[in-house]
C-alpha cells in the first residue's frame, strides 16, 4: 500500500520538504508496517483518513483496540466529519472473527467495496500470552498467518476486480497491516537480527516493509521534539519501483523517511 503510505507522508510533509522532494512513482503493493505499537497504529490512521480524504475511496480498518480519538495530527487535518463515515471500524476479538470478517466483504456487492484494507497489530491476533514477558504463538500460528494473510490478498483482488468492473476511480484495493516482532532489529540493517518464523511468512505475501525504528541520537532533544523516529521502506515491492527509476520513468522511490513527533502531538515527515 505504498501509494497511500507516500500520500502520508507527503501529506505531512512541510511545504519546503515538498517543494524540494517531487512526487515519486510507488507500487500499489500490500505492506507491511513493522514497529512499536501505538506509533503504528497512529500512522495506520492517519493512511485511514488520506485515504478516507479522496474522492470515492472507503477504507475497512480491523482493530482490537478501540478507537476513542484520532492522533492530534488528524484533527485538525480532517477536512469533514464526512470524510470518517467513510471508514468502517471493525473490532474482532480473535482470529477466527477477523478472518469470518474479512470473508464477508466478499459477499456486499451491493454497497460500495473497500479500496483500502487495514489490520492493526496481527501480533495480537497471531500470539496468545505467555507464561512471562513474552508472547507465545497460537497453536498453528504459522499456518494462521499464511492463512490470513493470503486471504487478505485475495479479498483485495476480488475488490479490485468488483471496482474495476464498475468503472470505479477507486481501484484497486489495497491493504496494509501492522506487525510488531518479538525479535530484535539489527541497527545496521533494520532488519531483525534474528528469525521470526510469523514475520518470515508475513513477507511472502506483503510486498513491501515499512519499518519504524526509534532515533538513537540526540536530534530530538537539540531541537525541541519528543521523539525521532527512522522510517524504512524495503522489500521486492520496493525493489521493483526502483528498475523504473532506472528505466528514466521518473524520479526514485524515497526508501527512508523520518517521523518527527512533537510535544503538542503533531507528526511530521521528512525525506532522508
């Protein structure tokens, strides 16, 4: 979902970051956001509502947690109350209700399909608690794992076709989920250090990594903001954009952004 997640970054951007990073072309492929939980689900909002914000796209948002309020960044962003009709908030329980209601967006043809589809924290639908500190995976986690994840790319195919048939603007459908790992990122890489089965699995159907990994300086004191965050885009979506750029079809995907978070709430993106 890359063009949406550049859409957010774009439309958090400061005019002169804009002015100085022309619009690049991005795969509409699925990805997957990797980091810290409540940052994730901050931006899986804000996607919502860009998204929710253009015309004739509705966006189907799977969480556990439920919504009470919008990051301070959206609210005053959000242009209408109308704009948030356009997302329907989903809050199944466990994993056999996400996946029943993920299925059952195959069968409302009648109303208007989804051209974006968000699922907050697999994490918590694919990992049960532990004995400790640490979360153990369901019994056949594994296998759930690949199960929803490619019905997730199928129920977006299925759409984009319902769209497309109806000559829809709003195609094709997407999704977007967020995952936080149990294993540690390497900080040279951004990758995990370690094999994480779930992961591993996740990154055969979403074609692109969007990772947020925490600031370790001290940029964020020196100039007066809570927190710097890294923003990584990797993987074979990625990839793929990037042969284009190489081709002369236009400017090269951004692969790293950061995330300037604010003491009044606001968050701000920045090309690297």
């Amino acid at each position: 979902m890359t063009d949406i997640l550049n859409l957010v970054f774009r439309t958090f951007a400061s005019p002169a970051e804009l002015r100085a990073s022309p619009p690049a072309p991005v795969p509409r492929s699925s990805a997957l956001l990797l980091g810290e939980n409540s940052l994730s689900r901050s931006v899986l909002l804000l996607a919502a509502v860009t998204a929710a914000s253009q015309p004739g796209l509705r966006v189907v948002f799977f969480t556990r947690t439920l919504i009470r309020s919008l990051p301070a960044s959206l609210q005053k962003l959000v242009p209408s109350p109308e704009s948030l009709k356009k997302i329907q908030f989903c809050y199944p329980r466990t994993m056999e209700e996400l996946l029943q209601q993920v299925a059952a967006l195959h069968e409302s043809p009648s109303t208007a399909p989804p051209s974006l589809i968000i699922v907050d924290g697999l994490e918590g639908f694919l990992l049960g608690s532990g004995g400790g500190s640490h979360r153990e995976l369901h019994p056949g986690g594994q296998s759930c794992a690949a199960h929803l994840s490619a019905l997730l790319c199928d129920t977006a195919a299925f759409l984009s076709r319902v769209l497309e048939q109806r000559s829809s603007s709003a195609g094709p459908c997407r999704v977007i989920a967020s995952f936080q790992s149990e294993v540690e990122a390497g900080p040279a890489s951004r990758e995990p250090s370690a094999s994480d089965p779930i992961l591993d699995i996740l990154d055969r159907y979403f074609q692109v990594r969007c990772t947020l990994d925490p600031d370790g300086g001290y940029e964020a004191a020196a100039a007066g903001l809570q927190q710097v965050w890294h923003v990584y885009l990797s993987g074979r979506g990625i990839t793929e954009a990037s042969c284009s750029k190489d081709c002369g079809d236009g400017p090269a995907v951004a692969r790293e952004w950061k995330l300037l978070l604010f003491p009044n709430g606001l968050m701000e993106f920045k090309v690297v």
